[in-house]
C-alpha cells in the first residue's frame, strides 16, 4: 500500500490485473505487476452470468484466496460483493474482515458514491486497506441504465473525494471521460486506477482475459490484447482431437511400456 503511495508521488505508473486462479495469478505475478484485483466480474468471465451482481461472499472468499497464495509479491485486493456495502457499517466491516482473514489478501475493493463514506471510514478504521470505485459501477448497472459511460463530474469529484477523505488509499475510476479522469487524479493525494478512463490515471487495470485474448464474448472497447490466447487454444484443442481420431496420440513419446 505505501509502495502504490510511493509511485504516485515519484511518477511511477501502476499495474493492476483482474485475475480469478491460481494460474493467471502466477503468471501476473511473475510479469511484475504492481497488483492483482480478485475482481466479482468472477461471476461474468468465469461463470458465465450477465453481470457481476450475482457474485457472492463465498465466490471471492474461494478465489481470493487462491489469488493471494498464487502471488508471492503483488498487492492482492479483493472485491466486496453486492450488497454488503449497503447494509451498513458493521456488516460492510465483517464481510471485508472475512475477505482479509479467510483469503490472505492485503485489501478489499468496493463500489461507492459518497453515500458510502461512512462504510469507507468504517472499513479503513478497522485496519483494512480499502479501494473507492467510483464512475461505472457495474454491481449498479440497473439503475444506471447500463454498461455506459458516467460523465458527470461533480458527482465523479464528489465520490472520488469522499472515498478518499474516508480513508480509502487508492480510487478506481471505471468509464469516464479522459479529462475527468485527469481532474481526479490530480485532485487526489492518493493514486488512481482507471479502467476505460484514459490514460491520465495514476494506473491501469485490464482483466487477464481481454489482455491475452482469452474472452469469449464481448470485448470492451477500452481493452487491448496483447496476445491470440483463445485462437492458440482452440488450435491446440483441434489438433489433439484430429491427432486422437487419427490415432497419432498418444504416440510412443506419451506411452509407458
């Protein structure tokens, strides 16, 4: 947390991926990146659902906990899940207790506006780092009438402020405008991380999914692959087949006498 703190003041620009397993979270890790955000799009790019509000405290417990053991230097962060920010201090502050002891992680995110700054400051209080999301919120997808971008940026500033004023030592920002995004981020004394926010952020977050071109279904346009991961999968899931019907495998190299 005051090494994110660090690169902030000196200039230094973040890394944080969206991981869910052990296996891309060893392979994020290894590659150097600042952190890894045990993200409660499980429930979308995992399982498959059509938004993240299904996700339950159970789900990032599992997966948390995976993550965090997978790496061994990256700050790991995991999501609170709908609805525990809105049920109030105490239950905010036991949920994210349970996230910090059950998963080995070093902090929890949540979705917010100012509304939540008391949940913020309760969480904080307690001795668990804590991320403000604000912008795009997609455990509010319904009643912000969909997947869009948020430009309103006296309730952006407003949320951003707040989280950080209650405590959180670093605000997510999803979906706004690029010169938002750059007003907060200069506003603020703790870093930013955006995600479809431009690049004045202090960071950057992408899923491993989209980053490596594993995602099946929509991309979002804020995303960049930098790899064919599910074409190199998918040739290699055909060619065992055709070698498996072709009776070329396994051969003698995968044969024990």
């Amino acid at each position: 947390m005051l090494d994110l703190a660090a690169a902030k003041a000196s200039g230094r620009r973040l890394s944080m991926v969206t991981a869910y397993d052990w296996t891309s979270a060893r392979l994020v890790d290894a590659a150097g990146i600042d952190c890894v955000l045990v993200g409660d799009s499980v429930a979308m790019v995992v399982a498959g659902r059509s938004s993240t509000i299904p996700a339950t405290l159970e789900q990032m417990i599992y997966h948390g906990e995976i993550v965090a053991r997978a790496a061994e230097r990256a700050f790991v962060v995991v999501d609170l899940p709908f609805p525990y920010q809105h049920l109030g201090v105490r239950a905010a502050v036991k949920a994210c207790a349970r996230l910090l002891k059950e998963t080995g992680c070093q902090g929890v995110k949540l979705e917010g506006t100012a509304g939540q700054a008391d949940v913020i400051a309760g969480i904080a209080a307690a001795g668990i780092p804590v991320i403000g999301h604000v912008g795009l919120r997609p455990q509010a997808v319904h009643q912000l009438g969909g997947y869009r971008m948020q430009r309103d940026l006296d309730r952006l500033m407003a949320d951003a402020r707040a989280a950080a004023d209650a405590g959180a030592f670093s605000v997510l920002m999803e979906c706004i405008p690029e010169a938002a995004a750059r007003a907060i981020t200069a506003e603020l004394a703790v870093p930013t991380f955006g995600i479809g926010a431009g690049a004045g952020c202090d960071g950057q977050v992408l899923v491993f999914h989209d980053l490596v071109g594993l995602s099946l279904e929509r991309v979002p346009k804020f995303a960049r692959a930098y790899a064919d991961a599910k074409g190199t999968m998918a040739a290699a899931l055909e060619g065992w087949r055709k070698d498996v019907e072709a009776g070329r495998f396994p051969g003698p190299s995968e044969t024990r006498g």
